[in-house]
C-alpha cells in the first residue's frame, strides 16, 4: 500500500498556508504522485470558505496530529469469525490464514469477542474432565454442517447438551439416555427404537449405514431427528464436540482499540495481546492490528508550508517523514535525520515560491490553484501594499490574476471583506489565536497574534475584553508578552495591543502608550514578520528582569 504524502501549512492554518498547500499538493499529483493529500489545521476561516467556494474547490483535509494511527497500520478485510459459526470453521479459518486469533462478530459486524488457538486447546482438557464430558451445547443446524449430514427425519424435540455413543448393549445403553440428548449409533435397528423410546432428541448414524423404515417411522411419530453422515464414529464424535458455536467458548473479555487511537498507546496492549481488533464507535469491526503490523509501520509522510518552526507545526511532526518544506520567513528550528527539499525565500507570501515551482516543472498553473494562491498573495501583501511585497511578488499577482481573469484591487477587497465578516461576534481568544505565533527570545516567550481588516473600529471597540483574554494566555502559557495587531488595510496603520512588556514595546516601536497604557497606535506597521518580530529581542533585552512581565 502506498503511503499518502501530506501537505499542510502551520497550525490554525491561515489562507497563504491552504492555498500553498493545495497548489503544491496539485503541482506534485500532475507529476505523477497520485497520493497527494493537501491538508489544513483548525477550522476553517470565514475568507479561506469564500475563496473555496469561488472556485469550487473542496476543503483540504482537517487533521490535528501527524502520529501514526491505528488507521495506518491496520490490516483491513479482517479474518473474523460469526459467533454462531461451529468451531470447526472457526479453527479452519485460524488455520487457513495462519492467525493464532480472530475477532467473533455478529450479524451487524459487532465484536463480541476474541477466539485464539488457546480456546481449542482448553476444549481439549475440558473434555477430559469427568464433571463435563460428554455435556456440549447442540446446535441443529451445526451438526449438520460439520458432519456433512443427510437429514433423514426433521426432529421436534429440543436439543439438549449430553452426548451419547450407543456402543453397548440397547438394554444397557437406556440407562444412560436422558432426554434431550443425541445419541451415536451405527446401523443397529434395536439400538435405535430403544435411544427413540427412551426420549432422545436426534440419532446421528455414521458410516452412510442404512437405516430402516421401522427406525425412520419411529423417529417421525416421536419426533427425533434422524441424521446419517459418511463419517465413522470416532470422527463423528469429534466433529460433534466441534460444532459448538464460536461464542460458547470465545473469550468475552478482550482488549480492542480505535482506528484514531495513536498507535504509541497501544503498544502496551500488544505486549499482552499480540493482536488487537479495530472497532468503531458502535463496536462494529473495522480493522486488525498486530505486533506485526506494528513492527512494519512507517511514519506519515509530510510536506510544510507556509512555515518552518516545531511551534507552528502540527502536533506529531516530530514522529512523521519530513520530506520537504516551503516557506517564506526566517529560517527556525525544524531539524531532520536527513536531507530534504527546503526553499525558503524572501517573497511575500509562500505562494509566489509554488508559482516558480510550476514554472520550473513546464506544468500549467490551473485555474483553481491560480485562484487560492492570489488570494493568499493577496491576503499576506494586503493587496500588494505590506512592506512584505516584491516585485516579483507582484508580477505573480499580475500572472495569476491573468490565470482566472480577477481585477486585483476588487478580488483582494472582497477577500478581507469575507474575513471580516464575524470579527464583531467571534469569542476573543478564537480572534486573537487566528493567526497566531509564537516565538522565542533567549528565556522569554512571546505571543504574537494579528488581523488585518478594512473595519479596524470593529475589533477595536472590543479592546477591554482582548486585553483581559490576553492576560488570562499569558498567565496559562507562560508568555513573557502577547502582542495582538489590529492592521487597518486601507490607512496602512496599526494599533497593537500588549499584556507584558509594554514599555519595552513602546520603546522598541518607538511610538508612546497610550493612556490605558497597554496599546500603541503604530503608523505603517502592518508586517509582523518583517516589521514587529525583528523587534523582539530588542523588546526582551529592555525587560526590567528576565521573564518579567511589566
């Protein structure tokens, strides 16, 4: 099986990081890599949903780690047995497929329990205990299937669990006939009224011996099953122990687990059991996982866009197959065991780098991917104005908006129109997290939260209640300061809200704090990347003391 290959951008994935991430995805699935998955983190913003929707393309995959699954390794069209299936089958099938264990399922596919070669050999000894020898439960339709029977006469008596070879005398052998019970014979006619008269419930007669009218006309006014198979008795009484159902002798209590289960939780499991089934949420069998299966697995495959920090990456990237990355800011702290494709590049946005990319493979750009990628030009540039913007940038902008015929100014104006749209409803800490990074300065963690809109007046207003949030963050995180931009996009201005730091931030800025002395108004700062984080270690060597918040 193929391993798919993930492209996904940063966490709370942004519109330059799902654009990027569906560009490259189709860029590398027109050269020939079928297995491409262009995938996102966090919900999808309201801008990111208009441009989807523009171009009617499907959201990318949502994932929240990139740990090996269950559903990874699994082996699925799993060898299972149905809780009423005869033993013999169940063990044929343990055999035929050499598995040591199989999961028993009903009709719906529900687990009910594990069967193991363990079970059989249990049933053996089991026989020789004196206390239940020859006490089985009967199932009809059983017996028939594993003794390959002709059913002679349709029985009426209820089937009990005793067992009976009639290999002694009729006189003899009625003392032990209880009724309910079958009883082993060959072709010996007084043998056979006798077990009849006494109150047996079926006459199996082995060897494909003939029976009498006289038995079969007994049989059939007392209503006893009369079934003849070809088989002689000693194989007939061990495939009679053989055709109790699966579920009389499976084990009830068994370990299971969950196709999103992380497969590091379950490898205790597996040094007890050395297989486990895969169970949805209403128990029904989906999957198989053993030790095997364990020992085999690869991790996920990952492409990073849009970014190159462990911080920003989604959780479990540590465990994954980094194959590349693409990104357009400061080179960080991502670390590999090996080699890998890495382009990293001074351009505003992460997919001004993929539009070279197609270049430099000969393929066309098409039209959809053409679409998301000038919106996330757009939306990272705002509108080509952020000190961010190349020229190359900018011949991009010209290019793809060639692709899919947009005017730039209106198709940019729309997009941050559609990102505004919830930002008077949307709680405080899902506003200040939307884009959201965070960094380290020597021993000080900053947080650094923007939004860029044409409505400033509408986030601003809710000030007192992002700056209370802000606090609450910087207490549960740890965060020597929380910065959060406010970018008007048509003034080019900025007021930036600080929990933390807030004289070194307004020394570093150079602009003064405003009265309720945790805001500055900021004119032309409107880049985090290329404007605000530079400044950061400037704002940590003017902190009173290490760490401090003041």
């Amino acid at each position: 099986m193929t391993r798919p290959i993930y492209v996904i951008g940063h966490k709370h994935s942004d519109m330059d990081s799902i654009a990027s991430a569906y560009a490259y995805s189709r860029l590398l699935q027109l050269q020939g890599e079928q297995h491409v998955i262009a995938a996102r983190n966090g919900e999808l913003k309201p801008e990111v949903s208009f441009v989807l929707e523009r171009y009617q393309v499907t959201p990318p995959e949502a994932i929240d780690d990139v740990y090996l699954q269950v559903r990874d390794v699994m082996k699925r069209g799993v060898i299972c047995a149905h809780i009423t299936q005869p033993l013999l089958e169940a063990g044929q099938l343990l055999q035929e497929h050499n598995r040591r264990s199989m999961p028993v399922v009903d009709d719906e596919n529900k687990v009910h329990g594990i069967i193991s070669d363990e079970d059989f050999a249990k049933l053996f000894f089991n026989d020789l205990d004196p206390r239940a020898v020859n006490r089985i439960p009967l199932s009809r339709n059983n017996l028939v299937r594993v003794l390959k029977g002709r059913v002679l006469v349709e029985g009426r008596r209820p089937l009990g669990n005793r067992v009976l070879v009639g290999a002694m005398q009729a006189d003899t052998m009625a003392d032990y006939i209880e009724a309910g019970c079958l009883v082993v014979l060959g072709d010996r006619e007084d043998a056979q009224l006798k077990a009849i008269e006494r109150g047996a419930a079926a006459l199996v007669i082995t060897g494909d011996l003939l029976v009498s009218e006289r038995t079969l006309s007994a049989a059939r006014k007392q209503g006893v099953m009369v079934l003849s198979t070809a088989h002689h008795t000693f194989t007939a009484v061990r495939l009679i122990n053989l055709s109790i159902s699966t579920q009389d002798i499976m084990n009830r209590t068994f370990d299971f687990c969950h196709p999103e289960d992380q497969v590091s939780e379950i490898q205790a499991m597996l040094v007890r059991r050395r297989s486990l089934p895969v169970v949805d949420g209403e128990n029904k069998l989906i999957g198989y996982i053993s030790r095997t299966d364990l020992l085999n697995a690869q991790p996920k495959q990952v492409v990073l866009v849009d970014h190159n920090e462990r911080s920003q990456a989604v959780d479990g990237i540590e465990e994954a197959d980094l194959l590349g990355i693409i990104d357009h800011h400061r080179i960080s702290d991502v670390h590999t065991n090996r080699p890998i494709m890495f382009r990293a590049e001074p351009v505003g946005c992460t997919g001004t780098i993929i539009t070279g990319l197609y270049h430099e493979a000969g393929i066309d750009i098409p039209r959809e991917a053409a679409g998301l990628m000038l919106a996330g030009l757009l939306y990272d540039t705002l509108i080509l104005r952020s000190p961010t913007c190349t020229q190359r940038d900018e011949r991009v902008a010209a290019e793809l908006a060639a692709i899919t015929g947009e005017d730039l100014e209106r198709y940019g104006q729309e997009i941050f129109a559609a990102a505004a749209i919830d930002l008077a409803e949307k709680p405080t800490d899902a506003l200040l997290t939307a884009d959201f990074k965070e960094f380290v300065v020597r021993d000080a963690r900053f947080a650094v939260g923007t939004v860029e809109t044409a409505s400033p007046s509408t986030i601003e207003k809710r000030s007192d209640e992002l700056l209370a949030t802000m606090r609450q963050m910087a207490q549960e995180h740890n965060y020597t300061s929380f910065l959060f931009m406010i970018v008007d996009i048509i003034s080019m201005n900025c007021r930036l809200l600080v929990v933390g730091g807030e004289q070194a931030a307004a020394e570093a800025l150079r602009s003064p704090l405003e009265a309720d002395g945790h805001s500055i108004n900021v004119e032309g700062l409107v880049s985090r990347k290329k404007q605000l984080v530079p400044l950061l270690p400037t704002i940590q060597a003017a902190l009173p003391e290490k760490g401090s918040r003041g």
